[in-house]
C-alpha cells in the first residue's frame, strides 16, 4: 500500500491552518484530496508506487493525462467559441485602426479632404491613439479588480462605438484625432479584461494557444481595414474613407451582444468570495458538468488556497507590492516586454508602410494598399499557425529565437535599404519588400504568440495581474506615442539611417531576454504564484503559518476524495 508523505503537499496549503476550526478542518480535507488524486495517478498494475518527480504538480499532471481534445468537448467547445466575437474582438478593433491609418495614407480623397498631412501632423495623428490608452491605464486595474472581467469588456465596446462613430463623422483633424484618443482609451480597457479573462477562463491545456490566438486576432482585424481600404481607396467621395473608419464599429457591436453569454472569470468570483458560482463554471467547462471530477476538485482547491495567500498581500499599496525583488524583476520584463513589441520595428511596418514603400521607389497607391492587404493576410495566416505550434515550446527559448530572427531580418533589410538609395536599383529594392513581409513570422514567434494570456499572464500572480498587463500596457503604448510620433518624422529626415536605431534596439533584446527572462511552460497558474521569489522567500511564504499536518493513509482513493469534501462542505455550513 502506498503511504505519501505530507511534505510534498504543503506548499499548496499556503496559510490555510488558520485559528478558526474550520478552516482547519477543511485543509486537512484538502489535504486528503490532493493525496487520494496523487495515489490514483501513481499507482501501478500491482499497486505499487510509481515514479514520479516532486516538481510536478498535481493539476498539471492530471490535464496532461485528459487525452480528449477541445472540440470533442461540447461545453468547452462552446467557450471558446464565445471568446471570439468577445474577446478576440478587443484585438480586432487595434488591428483595424493600425491597418486603416496605413491604408488611409494612400487614400487620395483623406489626403486633400485634411490637407497632405505629413511628417509631425502624421505621427501626431496615429500616437493618439496609444496615447488613449497610456491615458486609461492608471485607472484599468482597479476597474478589471473590482467590477470583473466582463463588465469592462462590455463598457470599452461602447466607447469603441462612440469613437468610431465620431471619426466616420468627423468634419475636421482636430475631430479625427480626438476620436483616435477615445478609441485608445477603450482598447486599454478591454485588453487588459480581455487578455485576464481568456487566461482565467480556458483550460490549462489550451491557455497558452487561446492566448496566442487573441493576439493573432489583431491580424484579422488588419486584414479586414486593409481589404475595405483597397476597395474603396478609389472613390472620389468623402465616403471612400468615412466607410472604413465607420466599420470600426462592428467588433464593439460583437463586444456587447456577445459578452454576457460569456461566463465570469472563475478566479475573480472565488476572490469576491463566490466560490460556488466559480466552481459550477469550472464543472460545466472543465469537466463536462462532471461534479465529481478530480481534475475540477483540484483545480478549485488549488486556486482557493493560491487566493487565500494572496489575500494576506492584498492590503499592500502599489509601492510595496513591487518592493520586493522577485516583483520587480516582474514589472521590469513587463516593461521591457511593452517596449519590445514597439521598438523592433513592428510600429514602424504597421503604421508607416507608406513612406516606406516611398523610400524604395513604389509611390503607386493602389500598389500600397494592395502590399497592405497582402502584409496583413500573410501575418495572420503565418501568425495563426505559429499560435498554434508555439505555445508548446519553452518560453524563453522562443523569445530568444524571436529577438534573433528580429536582429538578423532589420539588419538585412538596413542593407538592402542603403543600397537602394545609392544604386535604385529594382532587385534591391524588391530585396527590402521580401524582407518586410520575413520580419512577420520573426516577430510573430515570439511578441504575438506569447504576449498576453500566456506570458503576462503567467509571469504575474492573480492579485496584481491586471496591473502587471497594465504595466506591460503603458510602457506599451508609452513606447508607441514616442515611436509613431518621432518614426515619421525620422524617415523624412535620415530615409534609410534610421533603421538603424532598430538594428542597436534588437541586439539590445537579445541580451535582455537572454538574461532576465524567466521560464513560465508547463505549470499552472497556482504554480507560479512564487516564479521569480528566490528559494529562501518561497519556504518563508510557503511555511510561515503551517501548522504540523497530520499523517494520513488513503487505501481508498475514491472513497477518501468523497469523504473529505463532504466533511469540508458540513464544517463550512456549520
């Protein structure tokens, strides 16, 4: 008969032998729950104990074994549907509005309609719209906190609208603008639920893949201003660009039809307390309404004990959360992440494709809107799957061979670039197109797949979350304003030297993944409440306030999950 030790499941009673007797009872049950699960998953064909290594948590090790894939589960399947016209929505609205601004600069009635805006008035126009956001974002976490993931969701949809509307409309620049602000103010918003909620809501096995498909979903938003931009790009009316800035509308519409048959973050209810409702949503989607599913049981306990630490933490203001090493080492790779997705270039490519193609001699505007569509459509097919193909990969190799293969692609296309501009020639320049659409898949490695729900998402515990995706936001969006106000003003100016700016930046990324990035894969989100403490704070936070546990034999694995969870529901009652 196997006897497990009890020293393998401390860590996941953090601080719950607690004075009050109940609370007592029920992590004793707990306790013998993760036991019984343990036993079932190590016995072998005789009974005897079979091999296993301490790192391995309990949750994780049971949805490794769940062999059924998403699609063939009815509840879980539908979750994910409804995530698309709500939350991968969010990124279709940015997607839109960077594919438009580039698409627009190549429309000739936008160009007389607000007088050839070029240079400043140009990067003026498209910073506001992360300067919204840098805008938002002080106020972000504490709303995603203490509302939920869905109501701001719903709220940025309706903001979206308006901006939208009022930049279909808009009579003047300083109108168009003012609608660009408002429209960044809502994509702050709901990135930062959305992203939460994706990563609170799927199953562990899909986490990583749900949300590299959020941020592919930028793309398709692209794609879709890209392809309305070209088919409009001719018209001599007003209309040929008042359609597409008008169909940024449509995914906020999706954002508030579809977002209340979005369940709630099961996290968020259990940390207001609501553990009842949270534990129904992770039986219906989790399990398949299975209420006695071993893979939900621990899921709960794990993430009820992981809150129950946090909220010892709770109290603590900004300053002295991120007073510690382990939490600053968070928010600097937060930070660095947020300046990363912008200065490597992808600002440049998405916003500034126009005076771009101007430096290698293509001035023809339908032959840009046309190079924009087919930009886009590349990305999102070669981003699709990589957010599938990736996720399986160790994190901080994949951002490795991202930051390379950014570092290599810029370096060439300087090259080629300065080549161009002494000798004109046609293959040189067709050189420096072949590599704009190559930078895609190399950036998509790593700063489209990775990004939200599955790096931020696990580099930061469940109390300071939403700020850490705020933190990522503002330098985000800080980085942008900089970026998308200065680039133009820069490619006007020094042409083809000021990529190398791009080039310093890239090999600078290199280093600073290679040196400070932490390894997320393969655990759950409990797991990694504790990443970036070192050793010695781990056992002081893990062990503080734990009790002598008792010693417990469980020859009955069922019998004993059973037992326990119903002695720990009569003590709660009671």
């Amino acid at each position: 008969m196997f006897v497990p030790s009890n020293d393998k499941f401390q860590p996941l009673l953090l601080h719950s032998l607690r004075v009050d007797p109940r609370r007592r009872v029920q992590a004793i049950a707990r306790q013998h729950l993760f036991i019984a699960i343990e036993m079932d998953s190590q016995r072998g064909g005789q009974g005897s104990r079979a091999p296993s290594e301490s790192s391995d948590a309990i949750v994780s090790r049971l949805a490794k074994q769940d062999k059924v894939h998403w699609y063939s589960k009815q509840n879980l399947r539908l979750l994910y549907f409804l995530m698309a016209p709500t939350c991968f929505a969010v990124q279709m609205t940015a997607g839109f509005d960077a594919s438009m601004a580039n698409g627009l600069q190549a429309v000739s009635s936008w160009l007389e309609y607000y007088g050839h805006p070029r240079s400043a008035s140009l990067g003026l126009m498209v910073a506001m719209y992360p300067l919204g956001s840098v805008a938002a974002l002080p106020f972000v976490p504490f709303i995603v906190d203490k509302i939920g993931r869905r109501y701001p969701i719903f709220f940025g949809g309706v903001i979206s609208i308006v901006g939208g509307i009022l930049q279909g409309s808009a009579l003047n620049f300083r109108t168009f603008i003012l609608a660009q602000f408002i429209l960044g103010f809502a994509s702050a918003l709901c990135i930062v639920a959305a992203s939460s909620l994706i990563g609170e809501l799927s199953h562990p096995k899909e986490r990583a893949v749900m949300g590299a498909l959020f941020t592919t979903s930028y793309d398709l938003g692209a794609v879709a201003a890209a392809a309305v931009t070209l088919k409009t790009f001719a018209m001599t009316s007003d209309w040929g660009w008042r359609i597409p800035l008008l169909l940024q509308v449509v995914p906020g519409l999706f954002q508030i039809a579809f977002i209340w048959l979005l369940p709630e973050s099961p996290r968020w209810l259990m940390s207001r307390r609501r553990g009842k409702e949270a534990y129904a949503i992770l039986v219906k989607y989790h399990a398949e309404g299975d209420e006695n599913s071993e893979f939900v049981k621990a899921e709960y306990t794990q993430i009820e004990e992981t809150l129950e630490s946090e909220r010892n933490v709770a109290h603590i203001n900004w300053k002295q959360s991120f007073s510690t090493p382990g939490m600053r080492k968070r928010v600097i790779v937060a930070a660095f992440l947020g300046l990363f997705t912008q200065w490597s270039g992808m600002g440049l490519i998405s916003y500034f494709l126009t005076p771009i193609l101007d430096t290698i001699g293509i001035h023809d505007n339908k032959t840009k809107n046309v190079i924009n569509l087919t930009r886009y459509s590349w990305s999102l097919v070669n981003g699709s799957f990589i957010a599938l193909i990736v996720p399986r990969y160790p994190r901080r190799k994949t951002f490795l061979a991202c930051t390379i293969s950014l570092f290599v692609v810029f370096t060439a296309w300087t090259i080629a670039s300065a080549e161009y501009s002494f000798t004109h020639n046609k293959i040189t320049a067709q050189v420096v197109l072949a590599l704009i659409f190559l930078y895609s898949p190399a950036y998509n490695i790593g700063f489209n797949a990775m990004i939200y729900t599955a790096y931020l998402v696990e580099l930061f515990p469940f109390h300071v979350r939403a700020s850490g995706i705020a933190i990522f936001q503002w330098w985000y969006c800080g980085g942008a304003v900089f970026n998308q106000f200065v680039n133009p003003i820069g490619i006007d100016l020094a042409g083809w030297r000021w990529y190398i700016f791009y080039c310093v930046w890239d090999a600078f990324q290199v280093l600073i993944v290679y040196f400070m990035f932490p390894e997320t894969s393969g655990r759950t989100l409990e797991e990694l409440t504790f990443l970036c403490e070192d050793d010695q704070r781990q056992e002081l936070l893990r062990n503080s306030e734990l009790e002598p546990l008792l010693e417990h034999r469980a020859t009955d694995t069922h019998g004993a999950i059973q037992d326990n969870w119903r002695e720990a529901g009569r003590v709660q009652q009671e």
